[in-house]
C-alpha cells in the first residue's frame, strides 16, 4: 500500500474513530445535560479533569514514544523489541500511576483546602489514572503498527459500554458517580479487548531510547494538560460546581472544530514518521493535510457559533443556555488548537522533539496565567478568553517553527479560496437563520454547506490529488454508492483547469 493509500486508510478509521468517539461522548455528556443538574456537572467534571490532569504525569510520556518508535522497530523486523517495550511500558506507568494514588489519598486533607474533593474522589481519580495509562500504552501500540481499525472496534466498544453503564446508575440516583463509574467499567472492558490484540512474550528494551522521546513528551504534557483541562481546573478553584458544570458542557460541545484536523493530523502521523527523512514526502503531507484540515474545520466553526442555542437546547437542556454566549470564542480557539496539532505532530514526527514540547509548554502556560487573570473578571467568559489566547499562541509558535525548522509550504492561495467561501457561508446561514427566527435551523445549515461548496468549486479550489483521493474512498464503498462519486468527480472535473 502507497503512503496516499496508507494515508487514506488511517484517516478512514481514525475518522470511524472520531465518529464513534464523539456520538458515545455525545451521548455520554446528552445523558448528564439532561439528568444531571450545572452542579452536579460540575463534581464528575472536577474529577474527571483532576484524573486527566494527573494521567499526563503519570504516563510518563512513554505511550508517546511508543507510537514513535514501534513503526521503526516494525520496518526492521524487531517483532521481540515491541513485545518487550510494551510489557516495560505497562509496568513502568502502572508503577507511577499507584504512587500518584497514593499521594492523593494520604495528602487528601490538604488537596481539598484548595480543590473540593473527598477521600472517595480521590480514590476513584486513582483508579481513573490507573485504568486510562494502560489504555494509553495499548493504545500507543495499536496506533504506532497503524492498527486503526482495531482503534476504532475497541473505542467502539468503550463508547457503547460506557453509555449502558452511566444511564442506568445516574436513574438509580448514583448522581455524578454515575457517569465516573461508567467511564472505569467501559475502560476495563476495552482493555479486555485490546489484551487479546497485543503481544504478550519478552524480549529486549532499548530504555535509553524510550526515555529520550519520552521525556520530552512527559514535560510537553504539562502543558497539553494545561491547555485541556486547566481552565476547568482553575475555575473548580476560583468558583462554584454550577460555573465548571456550564463550561465544561460548553467546552465539550464546540470540541468537533478541533477533531477534524486531529483526525487528520494523527491519521497521517505514522507515515510522516516513516517518511520524515523525506524532505518532499513530509512537505506533501503536511501541505495536504493543512488544506483539508481547514476546509472541513471552518464549517463546523462557522455552524457552532452561530446555531449555539440550539445546539445547547438540542444535546442539553435550558439550564445550559447560560453558555450560549461563550461558544463562539471556545470553538475559535478549537480551530487554532486543531491546527496547531497539524503542526506540532509534524514537529514531533519530524524529529523536531523540544519544538513541539514548548509548543505545548507556553500555550499551556500562557492558559494557566489568562484563567487566573481572566476568571476572577470575567468567569465563563474569562475562561473561554482564556483559552482564545491560548490556542492562538499554540499555533502561531508552532506554525513559525514548521517554517524556520523545516521551511515546510503552508497552503496560502487554498486558504484565501476557504476564507471566501465561509464568508459567502456565513452570511447565508446568519440571514437566514435571523430570517426564520431559529426556526428550521438544520435546513438552514443544509443550504450554507451548499454555498460553501459552491463557492469552492467556482473559485477551482480542487485539483488532481482531491481527485486521486475521492476515488479511492470511492474504492471502499460499495458498487451502489458509486454513482453519487462520480456525480461529484464530474462537478469537480467542470470546476478545474
């Protein structure tokens, strides 16, 4: 299989992946918007921000280095230095997640002068870094040998697990232990799954070379954790379960910016590792996977913002229409996160290790200092300003160094042609939604996708590699699909020099 094809069929799964991921997360957090109230929210998201925070210090950064390192070893045959890294990973992380545990347990006491947390909390926040260091290191394996399809049936059966478990204990009354319960019963279930998929024998270790892309990567996570999950954990600090409950649905509910160009990013990540020697390989890789990247992301951007509302009373209920006003700014700053992750992947697949660390280290902290600063002044709209500021300086440094470091071609003319044709979208889909009153808004959004394509293809923005590519997805569908490929193949054949 070419690296086109190779390519294509990662993001394929990684996007049957994302698909997956997001309707059981949509459905997991559906589930809390309507039975839980702000507050009770605002518990489960503490822990679960806590137990995510912590699990990037716990791995170690070694799941990371796995992923880099188990293509090398499998294109040279060294099948029993797999086996051995991955038995030396589990135990290593496992090691470090129960001395975590530990510590949140006996400093219990003191955690909780500062984050409102019980000893029962910090029991299950150990458990939940436990369980979700062991999927990362199962993960890293399947990921690194291109293994996305065994990705996507395992997170399929994360998802769906984790769904039956939470809504039958949050009816029961479990509250906010719920869906925390039914996250550890789902992980426990997918690491069932993913046991059968790895291998299980000896073999030798090469410690020095996981260490030197992993502690890079362990001090990189301080900062991607910071960028996730700190403004929620600054606003468990600075204010009340009811304001971190809003923002974290919000927060969860403008993510899809950021998906499409993560997808993308890590779909082609794998190959660009094996290729990253190659200077005309990577820059092909990275060119294309820019483009499509904002092409498929600026849409979605465009649709949050302006349909928050009723995206908000759609997934949740009235309780959460306090937010409404926050989700523009949150789903701006997924669009320069997603981006950012184009570029920092590339950074890191290339070799360019301690630029893609401090990619994420001042974006992190550039967070951390704007949710203190903003939050006591703002509240909601502070963090989410925050979190604006931060995503913007992540892809701007980043996106310096891809042009200074490895003076890779960014997709210019192709994104003045998006540009235009997301104005033409948004002044469509704004008319018309003012028009109608938010009424009929899903038609609304039919009818802009519409303008935006068009837009697109009057403006000859596709070309012979968007060609090549739809006519190999075209390839992986069955024969009674086929039609409607071709219907597009022609468009775009009348829309091309």
């Amino acid at each position: 299989m070419g690296n086109a094809s190779r390519i294509i069929s990662n993001t394929f799964y990684l996007f049957m992946d994302w698909i997956v991921l997001i309707l059981g997360g949509y459905f997991y957090w559906v589930i809390m918007g309507k039975l839980l109230s702000p507050g009770e929210v605002g518990r489960f998201s503490t822990v679960y921000n806590i137990a995510m925070f912590l699990v990037s210090f716990a791995s170690l950064g070694i799941n990371i280095a796995i992923t880099k390192l188990f293509p090398y070893y499998e294109k040279n045959g060294q099948r029993k230095k797999i086996a051995g890294s991955l038995r030396w990973a589990a135990k290593i992380t496992s090691l470090s997640s129960i001395i975590f545990g530990i510590v949140l347990v006996v400093f219990n006491s003191s955690i909780s002068k500062t984050i409102p947390i019980t000893v029962n909390d910090s029991v299950l926040i150990f458990f939940m870094i436990f369980v979700t260091n062991l999927l990362y290191i199962t993960n890293g394996y399947l990921y690194g040998l291109q293994k996305i399809k065994s990705i996507f049936l395992s997170d399929a059966a994360l998802s769906i697990s984790k769904i039956l478990v939470t809504l039958p204990l949050i009816i029961l009354g479990y509250s906010y232990l719920g869906p925390i319960y039914g996250f550890l019963a789902a992980s426990l279930i997918t690491l069932g799954i993913r046991y059968r998929l790895v291998p299980r024998g000896k073999g030798p270790v090469d410690k020095e070379k996981i260490w030197f892309y992993s502690i890079p990567v362990l001090v990189s996570n301080i900062g991607t954790m910071l960028i996730n999950q700190g403004s929620i954990v600054i606003l468990s600090i600075l204010s009340t379960p009811i304001s971190v409950g809003l923002f974290s649905l919000i927060f969860f509910l403008s993510s899809p910016v950021r998906m499409i160009p993560q997808l993308i990013s890590f779909g082609t990540f794998p190959v660009m590792s094996q290729q990253s020697d190659n200077k005309d390989s990577v820059n092909r890789i990275f060119f294309h996977g820019t483009r499509y990247s904002m092409i498929l992301a600026f849409p979605i951007l465009a649709t949050i913002a302006i349909f928050s509302k009723q995206i908000i009373l759609l997934l949740a209920s009235g309780q959460y229409l306090e937010g409404a006003s926050i989700i523009a700014p949150l789903a701006v700053a997924y669009l320069f996160v997603g981006l950012a992750t184009v570029f920092i992947n590339t950074l890191y697949a290339t070799g360019r290790v301690n630029e893609s660390r401090n990619a994420n280290l001042i974006a992190g902290f550039v967070n951390l200092v704007a949710s203190m600063m903003l939050i006591p002044k703002f509240g909601l709209l502070g963090a989410s300003l925050a979190f604006l500021v931060c995503g913007f300086s992540m892809m701007i440094y980043s996106g310096i160094k891809i042009k200074t470091s490895l003076n890779l071609a960014f997709p210019v003319r192709d994104t003045m042609k998006i540009l235009m044709s997301l104005a033409f979208y948004l002044i469509f889909s704004y008319g018309a939604n003012r028009f109608m009153n938010g009424n009929y808004w899903e038609i609304t959004v039919v009818g802009g996708l519409v303008v935006y394509s068009s837009v697109l293809l009057i403006t000859k923005f596709f070309n012979e590699t968007d060609v090549g590519m739809i006519n190999y997805i075209k390839s992986r569908f069955p024969k009674f699909t086929h039609s409607a490929f071709d219907r597009i193949l022609g468009l775009i054949s009348r829309f091309s020099d």
